[in-house]
C-alpha cells in the first residue's frame, strides 16, 4: 500500500516482525520547495538525506521473515521520523557539514506542514502495524556511512544499537554475529541506541515490544544483490534470536 508518506509491504504476512525503515529514500515532495531542497544531486545521494540500501535491505527481509514492512516515502532532511517532535534536529538546518536552504529559514507553519502531511502519518502507520497483534517484534533497517567528514572511518559491516530499557534481543544478536569470523560486530556504534522520542522508543520501549535495531554500513549494501545476501545472512539470526529468548 502507497500512501504519500509511506510505504506498507505485506500487510497480510503472518509473521510477527515488524520491519521499518525510517529513513528509506531521498525523496523530496514537490510541494516543498518545489520537490527541491536546494542541494546538489550528489548531496541528495548521501546519508545526509537518506539510508543508502537500506531501504532494499528492509524489503527482502519482509520477503526473508513473511512479515509486514513499513518504509518512510521522504527524505530525513524534509523531516526526520527518526526524532521526537520536541527534537531539535526534526528538520535539520545543517547536516555533516553541508546547509540545507531550504531548511535554513523554514519557520513554525513549514514545520507544521511537514509534521500534518508526513511525519505524523507515518507514525499512525506504524502505531497500526505494530498493534495488529499482541506479540509484534520491531526491527528497524538503518544504514551508516563508512566515514563521516573529518571523521575516521567505520570499521564495522554490522551493528546492533539498542535501549538500556531494553537488550533481550540486541545482545545475543550481537554474539551470534561475532560468532562469524569475517563480520567486524559494533555495539551500539556509530552512536547510541537511545534517543528519546525516536521510532524505537516509540513504539517499541514505550509498550514494552521486543526490539531490534539494525544498522548496516551503506558500502555493503550499495547493490540490490548485495541487500538481498544480507537480508539473507541476517533473518535466520534474527529467527534463532527470538526463538531463543523465549519472548
């Protein structure tokens, strides 16, 4: 199902994942600035304004797992859904260097206007999906660059990020991955797992729903063949995590 602020797959799928991904596609509505935040072409291919391959990694384990996706249909830098509505990088002004015009002067009513028409949309998506059923699991598909400017690079491929309120399934997560000797595993890398009032916290933490957070490095997954042995490689894990843990 195609709304203007979402995306669902599989709405039928009988399994209790729920597979997200927030940040999935760098699209621009056209009536925000006319469909153009005043960047470069190569700026809006970065992880500034979205998650590069995740995206294809959150479909085929929809496919992998026969569970429901939900996969944002706006670019982080119109507004981000990753962020509480109180947080002050909702609409980010100036991102890993670069300065988003058309966000530079954007006042209360464009936020507004972007929150009524796509963030709060997407969140009611997703409140309905995760309460389709008493027992839903979230995961939610990220991805990293390998090198933020200035920065040094990222070693991990994978990492699993996840709450102090809630580890049950990150951290045995992490130990079936660093059982594989070719995998660099991080813990809660590039950055923490908890942001208040993010997706995880959301819908997850704040009804007490098993969670997991999954972020990939995007030169991993930067061709569909490549999403889809990742997905593959992941969802059995995922499987024997959550059977494991008895939830």
């Amino acid at each position: 199902m195609q709304h203007n602020a979402y995306e669902i797959l599989g709405e039928a799928n009988p399994g209790r994942w729920l597979i997200t991904c927030d940040h999935a596609t760098n699209h621009v509505p056209d009536w925000v600035g006319g469909g153009d935040l005043g960047l470069p072409a190569a700026d809006m291919e970065r992880h500034i304004a979205f998650d590069p391959g995740a995206a294809g990694v959150t479909r085929a384990l929809a496919e992998e797992l026969r569970s429901p996706a939900l996969l944002s249909n706006f670019s982080r830098l119109v507004i981000d859904p990753n962020r509480g509505e109180d947080d002050p990088t909702l609409l980010m002004r100036l991102y890993d260097g670069t300065v988003i015009p058309a966000n530079r002067h954007a006042g209360a009513a464009e936020r507004e206007q972007r929150l009524d028409r796509l963030y709060r949309p997407y969140h009611e998506a997703y409140a309905g999906l995760a309460g389709r059923r008493n027992d839903t699991v979230i995961a939610a598909i990220h991805s990293f660059t390998p090198k933020l400017r200035g920065r040094p690079p990222r070693p991990w491929q994978i990492a699993i990020l996840y709450s102090h309120r809630d580890d049950r399934l990150a951290r045995p997560m992490i130990d079936r991955l660093r059982e594989e000797p070719d995998l660099s595993v991080g813990e809660n890398q590039p950055y923490s797992g908890h942001l208040p009032g993010d997706s995880v916290d959301r819908h997850a933490l704040a009804h007490g729903r098993p969670n997991i957070l999954i972020e990939l490095r995007n030169d991993v997954i930067a061709t569909p063949d490549a999403q889809r042995h990742w997905a593959r490689r992941i969802a059995p894990v995922m499987e024997a995590v959550l059977a494991a843990s008895g939830l």
